[in-house]
C-alpha cells in the first residue's frame, strides 16, 4: 500500500546537498547517479512493513545526483541516501532548470510486477505525452499473479506528461519510475 508523501530532509555536506530520509524503513531509490532532481522529485521510497511511502525532494532543492545509498538499505531517521550537487562549475552541467525538469520522475512504481501502460493491447496509452496529467489520474497497469492493479498519480499538483520510461509489458521494481514529467 502506498502511503502519503514524505518530503527528504535536507543537510549541506560541503558543496553537496544531502537528502536525507524522513522515515525509518527500507530505502529504495527511483534515481540514479546523474540524474536530475528539483523540488518534488520522487527520490525512492521508504518501505515499511507493508507499507510504501515516497520521499520527494524538499522545494529550493536542484541539482544532479552524485550518489545514492545501495538498493534496498535499511535507513535510520536522518540518515543520507541521496546527495545532489549544484548545477554551477559541474562538468557537463545543466544550465537550465527548465532541461532538469525533463528527467523528474512522476510516478513511480508502488509493487513489483508487470506494467502496462494501456488497459488492452488495441487500446490507447492511459497517458500521452504533453498530456495534463490530475491528482488521482490513472497512468498504467501492473500484473501480479493475473491481478491488475491501477497505478495512480497521487501528487497534489497536475503535471504534463513526458514519455513512459518502460515499453508496454515490462517487468518492473517497486519504486522504479514509470513516468516523466515533460
């Protein structure tokens, strides 16, 4: 089950920006080193007992990830798991926020399984891109053991669609995004 939203903690280290977790639980990360992340990016997901509660990163936060704690690390309360660098003086670095945007994950996957990203195979994706994506929209499907579970937007914000970032019929991990934002 997946839970309301959970905003990192934030720590300077340095030049860096540690994100730390919110929660105690089992930490696993929709991000990977290189990536983009602003305020409201999904970094993982903090697991607890059965339940999943996203860690976004907090507003006033941009940058490109420079580390991310292994798969599935037992987090304590406070503890690092994403470190974000500045964009300024990084080789190869983004000058625009606007082209961080791109790469910010929108939704994630809440279980393990089978994503789809339309309700049959003739049918048309839940979302398009450049579509306006609303709080509680329907992005995908995920097979479990011939169960299909809708996968939801549950942000607070609407957003616009990019691409998915798997094909249709995909296996996926708990946590991994499925996603962009445009």
């Amino acid at each position: 089950m997946t839970m309301p939203v959970q905003v990192a903690l934030v720590a300077a280290a340095e030049e860096n920006t540690e994100l730390r977790s919110p929660l105690m639980g089992r930490f696993t990360a929709t991000v990977s080193v290189g990536a983009i992340v602003q305020g409201g990016s999904q970094l993982g997901l903090v697991r607890q007992l059965r339940n999943a509660y996203p860690v976004v990163a907090p507003e006033g936060v941009t940058g490109r990830v420079v580390a991310v704690v292994r798969p599935g690390y037992d987090a304590c309360y406070g503890q690092c798991v994403v470190t974000v660098a500045p964009f300024e003086g990084a080789a190869g670095a983004v000058t625009s926020l606007e082209a961080g945007k791109a790469a910010a994950v929108a939704v994630a996957a809440p279980l393990d399984g089978q994503f789809y990203l339309r309700p049959s195979p003739d049918a048309p994706p839940f979302v398009t891109p450049g579509q306006r994506v609303e709080p509680g929209a329907t992005i995908g499907l995920i097979e479990v053991m011939k169960f299909y579970y809708p996968v939801r937007y549950e942000g607070t914000e609407p957003f616009t669609a990019g691409d998915y970032l798997l094909p249709n019929a995909s296996p996926v991990s708990a946590g991994q995004g499925l996603i962009a934002r445009a």
